[in-house]
C-alpha cells in the first residue's frame, strides 16, 4: 500500500527535503540550499539567496515573473528550520520521513511547516506543466530561523532593500493542522511582552517586620497581573465566540531571588510571559504596570526580554482583494474556513508590520495538531490535497 505514495514524484520531493535535519540549536542550512538549487532548476525557476543577518542564516527566493511584473508580488513564505526532536519518544526516526501502511509520513517538520513550503513548489510545478501564466510575480521564499522569533531571519529581511525590490502586495505563511473538517485562516497576531518586575524593598532579618519588603511588594504585583488574568479568563468563559487568541494571555513565568531562608532579600525578580489581545491599548497597559509599581511604594524597575509593537489585523473584508480571491478559491473547493487570531507568533507578522496583509494557512485539516510534538506526521494523501489547494489559491491570488 505504501509503495503507492513512495513512487509518487511529489512525495518523494517531500520526503528528501525531510530528511535534512535543519534542527536547532545550530541549524545546517547548506543541505537546504542545494536541495532547493536543484528543485529552481527542475522547477526552471530563477533563484537568489539573501544573507539580512549572517552567512549561517540564508534566505532562499525562488520567482516566477508574471506577466505584468510591474504590479506588487505574491510572497508564499516558509522557515527551513525545525525545532528539536527527543528520538526516544518518536516511534519512527524523526528525520527518516517513514511512510506506514496507512501514508501516515513521520518526521520533523512535516506539519512545521516543511510540508507547506513544498506544497508550494508542487503546486507550481503542476501548473507550469498546465501551462499557466499568471498576472502578478509570486516569489518562493525559505527563511532560516523563524522557530527562534525570526531573529537571524524574516525580522531583519524585511527591512532591507532585497525585500523592497521583491515588491511584496500579498503574504502568505504557515497555519495550523486542524482536528476537525474546518480549516483555520490566521490574519493577526497577538504582541508578546516579557515582562520583568525588578523589585527592591527593605533588605534585613528575617525575625523582624520591616516595611516595604520585596516581598510585599512582588506579592501586590502578582496579584495585580494574576487579577487582570482573571478577568481575561471570565471573558473567554462568557462568550463562547471567543478563543484564546482573542483575548490577553498572562502567565507568570519566573521567579528569582532571595539570599538565604533567614534573610529578608533586597531584591526579587518576578517575569511574565503577556500575550496583548489586539483590543489592548500598548500605552495603557504599560502606563498600568508604572502605576501598580508606584501604587506599592516604587523602588520597582521594569525591563522587556521582549516587547512587540502593535500590528494591524489583515482585513478580511472586501477592502482587501487578496482576502476575497483566497475566499473564492476556498469557497469553490468547498472548504470550510475559520477566520482566527494566531495564538503563538509566526514570521507573518513581520510581513504585516511593514503594512503588508499576510494569511497563515496551512492546508492540513482532519489532522492533530502535532507540531513541536513527538511523532509529528502528516498523511501523504492529506499532503497531495493541499497541494490541490495551493494550485487553486495560488492562481487566484496572482491573477487579482
Ligand atoms: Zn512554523
């Protein structure tokens, strides 16, 4: 039964690209480079490669020139690199791209999004072979290093005059698997803040009752933060509409400090991981933290690991005639789709931040969610159909 998906050409494509093991920590990207070198030729597509931040983290663009290159480009965006693998509790080699007796093909990043970038290339090898033109350019591009925020990879890219020349109109990027028949569509992002609350009080023995301890003041913090979870908590609970991305996740993450069990310490350290809804005003909420700090007797300092600007949603409506011919081309294939706010964070919203609108969609539905998972798999006909799907939303998009 196997043998039926191996001898398929599409497959076998996919399973050679799953096989190089791009992993963090030290991803090799080399592997990748020749590889996509060889399907730009098959494919006899023209490719460059962009460094935006060093030698190890390339960019790969592969074009196909429509026929009015003058109009804004389709961007189709994946990440080469996949997060680490725990072999002992994968019951395949996770970079061996096994097929079983029912096409289920294991591997690392078969979900994450290798299959999407190669679905991409499928996609446009079949229409070539059909013959079609298409009215705009799309690019093809592979990034390094999205699994670690993008530092080395799509964040500092955009910014550059290599990916102004691109002309970029339209984005497209990794979704989700999806349980069930419904497909999710992600057109925003969440802002993630690291918060860190450096707290300082009245050092000294732990026999006394000294004022202003940091102690009392880390625990009006917490419960300030924990309080404003809470109420985030009741919000999703009384609506049913809402899902986790549409509202402000609040997580205490770490806690540092203290010197010995007998000493009062004079400096504690409390870190929140704050995923900000898009409902959130940034200056509010910051203005908020200042207040909390002050309203307990200062001495408080505030520092971000990270803290990210607010980015416009990409409009689903009919301002937005990317949106309309991706909701043609799913509407005649008779897709279901759910319009979401991603929970986690993607390259996307690199691509809506210089103000282009960008949808994550990753053709797996029917499928668990696996990605960063032991045994992540995808089955091969559930690959093959997403390619089907790309070839429709692909020439709709580069024909708007
Ligand atoms: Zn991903």
């Amino acid at each position: 039964m196997a043998s039926k998906w191996e001898s398929d050409e599409e497959i076998q494509y996919f399973r050679e690209y799953l096989r190089i093991p791009s992993v963090h920590p030290n991803p090799d990207y080399e592997p990748c480079l020749d590889f996509l070198k060889r399907q730009a030729k098959q494919l006899e597509l023209p490719l460059e490669v962009y460094y935006p931040a060093n030698e190890q983290n390339p960019v790969v663009v592969l074009t196909w020139e429509g026929l009015e290159p003058e109009l804004p480009s389709i961007l189709l965006n994946s990440h080469m690199d996949v997060v680490p693998v725990f072999p002992e509790n994968w019951t395949h080699p996770p970079f061996g791209a096994d097929i079983d007796e029912e096409g289920r093909i294991f591997a690392r990043g078969t979900q994450d999004m290798k299959c999407v970038g190669m679905q991409y290339l499928a996609a446009l090898r079949a229409l070539k072979r059909n013959g079609a033109r298409f009215k705009r350019t799309i690019h093809i591009s592979f990034v390094a290093d999205e699994e670690m925020g993008g530092r080395h990879g799509m964040r500092p890219f955009v910014h550059t005059e290599d990916f102004r020349k691109l002309n970029v109109g339209f984005g497209m990027d990794e979704g989700l698997a999806s349980p069930s028949e419904e497909f999710p569509v992600f057109y925003a992002e969440r802002s993630v803040w690291r918060v860190y609350f450096h707290i300082s009080g009245t050092a000294g023995h732990g026999s006394l009752l000294l004022p202003n301890t940091a102690g009392e003041k880390l625990n009006y913090i917490v419960g300030k933060m924990m309080g404003f979870r809470k109420l985030q908590v009741q919000r999703l609970q009384n609506n049913p509409e809402l899902v986790i991305g549409d509202v402000t996740t609040i997580n205490l993450t770490r806690v540092d400090g203290g010197v010995q069990s007998n000493v009062v310490p004079p400096l504690l350290t409390v870190c929140f991981d704050c995923r900000l809804a898009l409902d959130v005003d940034h200056q509010e909420f910051e203005a908020n933290l200042h207040k909390w700090c002050d309203d307990v007797g200062g001495g408080i300092e505030i520092t971000y690991e990270q803290k990210q600007p607010r980015v416009l949603p990409t409009a689903i409506d009919d301002s937005n005639p990317f949106w309309l011919a991706f909701k043609e081309a799913t509407d005649e294939l008779g897709l279901s789709i759910k319009p979401e706010i991603f929970t986690g964070g993607t390259d996307s919203r690199y691509i809506r931040q210089v103000g282009i609108p960008a949808l994550g969609f990753s053709p797996m539905n029917n499928t668990p969610v696996l990605l960063h998972d032991h045994d992540e798999f995808i089955t091969a006909d559930t690959y093959l159909r997403g390619v089907q799907i790309y070839q429709k939303i692909i020439s709709n998009v580069a024909n708007v």
